[in-house]
C-alpha cells in the first residue's frame, strides 16, 4: 500500500521535471497479457500523456482536482501490477478535472469527495463526466466560462488560463466516450501521438491570442497603411479570456499579426489545411456568425480617413451592446461545443 508520503513525493516528481523520467515510469506495471501470453505495457508516448495532464491538473491554482489526482496516484501507482485500464482511467481523472476547472458549481466539491471515497472511482468518475455533459447545469456553467478571464496582468494567471484552454482544446480534439454492452462508460485518447504532440510542440500548435491582441493594440489595414489603434481598458483584460486562444502553426502564428479578426480569418482560411487542430478550426468557424456588427475590411475601407477609422473601432469596442455581446455569445458556442464524443 502507498502512503502519503510517497504520494507526495510522486507529485513533487511531475511537478519539478517538464517530462517523464526514470522513476515516474517505474510506476506502471501492467499486468495484462496479450492472446499470445505476450506481457503489455505502456509505451513511452502514452506515459508522457499521462504526465502532461497530471502535471497541468497540479500546478493549476484549483485545489479540488488535485484530490482526482492524488487518489490516482493512491489507487494504482503503488508499485503493484495493474491492468492497463486502470491506469488509463487518468484520461477520466484529466476529463474530470478540466470539466471541472471550466464548469463548476459549488456542489462539485462534495461531489468529488464523495468519489475519491469509492472503491471503483474511475468508474463512478466517468458516469459523473457523462451526467455533467449532458446536464443542465453544465449549459449554465458554459455561460459562466465564456465570462472568465485572468483580470490580472501578472504572467501566473496568463499562463494558467493558456493551460486551461490547451486543455479544453485536447478535450474537443482528442479524448472520446464510449459505452460497452453493459452499459459502462470508458474514457479513451483518439490519437496519443498527435495528442502528445499538442501537448508539447510549441512550433505545431503554437498559441495566438485570437480576438484580443496579447499587445493591447489592434492594428487596423488602410489605404495600404498599418493603423495601430489601442484598445480600451476594459477590453484589454479579455485578451486573458479562456476562449481568446486559438493554435496554429508557428510559421503561420508569425506572419498573422495584430489585425483585425476578419483580416486574420482571411489569412487563416487560406491556409486550412496547415492547421491541424479541429478546435482552432471550429473557432473559426464560429467567428462570422457570431461576430455580426465587428467592423468588416470593407467598412473600415469606406472611411475617409485614419481619424474616422479610429473612431469607427473605438465605437465599435466602447459599445457594450457591441464587443461585449458578441464576445459572450461566441464563446458560449464555443464553450457549447465542448463535448467528449463516442
């Protein structure tokens, strides 16, 4: 049986290194066998998964699903041999745990007390992520999240808000639902390479700051000129927004620049089919429909000139009835869209 103090010498390990070593590999022992009698194992790529979402559950400032992952770590890295299910039920735990950080009500804390407390937890785990999917409750907290942003200018709460959505975007792209003739559920990674890729190749699925510049200046294309406009304040503090990232390729990340969504929509949708992340595209997708009354390349060309382009933009993001509502309703669609399928 482990104890705690191993536990946390575990969770020192994920949260010092940026990559699986030695000793966390160690800690899986399958002992499953093959048709042939043949032993299986987790190979390397999948271990580094399962490091990346541990380690993004633990330094996220949220303290309750630290608990997902410290009965984890209880339950099946103990130095004993488990069934290889059992230790992927960390795809249940990460599910678990994002769904919570983005979504949750209050009555989530007691829930999750109450499942780490049961013996056949992943199982109990993975019917509650079905139940919140599917919940009413759940349509609520997407309304909540489109609101969230890091109101701090400190580079910690930056950062975790990009975690966070890194991770709703591995959610949407890589992790599926099934259910078997009994009628259980099982939580599973679609594509492990390509996840580990996302989790680290910063040059494949490099981030960008999408609707609100990380500068604070949108710089707005007229008459072959560039035209930086500042933002107001109280709409600089949503390029921190959980639904202001997108990821896209590196290479095409440099040339996008601090324009407009539409010049940059323009750009992205003829390059299609460099970028490989289902979420990035979706987001696009999303962007005309909802985006109704944000100033077109054609209206900002009718101005007369850059003092009328200026005041065209500032209207545009001082009205509340503007940005704000369309900024909500976008990312409540995109939040909407969050669903783990089978």
């Amino acid at each position: 049986m482990i104890t705690c103090k191993r536990a946390i010498e575990i969770i020192s390990n994920i949260v010092r290194n940026s990559s699986i070593n030695d000793d966390f590999k160690s800690l899986f022992n399958c002992s499953d066998v093959d048709k042939n009698g043949k032993s299986l194992r987790i190979d390397d790529q999948e271990l580094q998964c399962f490091f990346y979402m541990m380690r993004t559950i633990l330094l996220n400032k949220d303290v309750t699903p630290k608990i997902l992952v410290f009965k984890y770590i209880l339950e099946y890295l103990d130095e004993n041999e488990h069934k290889k299910t059992d230790y992927k039920s960390i795809y249940s735990v990460y599910s678990a745990a994002i769904l919570f950080i983005v979504f949750s009500t209050k009555k989530d804390n007691n829930t999750f007390t109450s499942i780490v407390n049961q013996e056949n937890f992943s199982l109990k785990l993975t019917e509650w992520i079905v139940n919140r999917l599917n919940s009413i409750e759940l349509s609520i907290g997407k309304l909540g999240a489109a609101y969230k942003y890091a109101e701090q200018e400190d580079d910690e709460s930056n950062r975790d808000q990009q975690f966070i959505c890194k991770a709703v975007a591995i959610l949407y792209n890589f992790i599926k639902i099934t259910q078997n003739e009994n009628g259980e559920f099982k939580i599973d990674c679609t594509n492990k390479s390509e996840m580990l890729s996302f989790f680290s190749n910063s040059e494949k699925y490099s981030l960008e700051h999408f609707i609100i510049a990380e500068s604070g200046n949108i710089v707005v294309e007229y008459k072959h000129k560039n035209v930086s406009i500042p933002y107001p304040k109280k709409i600089k503090r949503y390029r921190n927004s959980l639904f202001n990232y997108i990821f896209i390729p590196e290479p095409i990340n440099k040339k996008l620049g601090n324009g407009t969504i539409f010049q940059k929509y323009d750009y992205l949708y003829n390059k299609k089919k460099d970028i490989t992340c289902e979420y990035s595209l979706d987001y696009l997708s999303k962007l005309k429909e909802n985006f109704c009354n944000y100033p077109t390349q054609e209206t900002i060309d009718q101005c007369s000139s850059e003092d009328e382009v200026k005041k065209l933009i500032n209207n545009y993001f001082e009205d509340p009835q503007q940005f704000l509502k369309e900024f909500l309703r976008f990312s409540t669609s995109i939040a909407q869209s969050i669903k783990i399928s089978s």
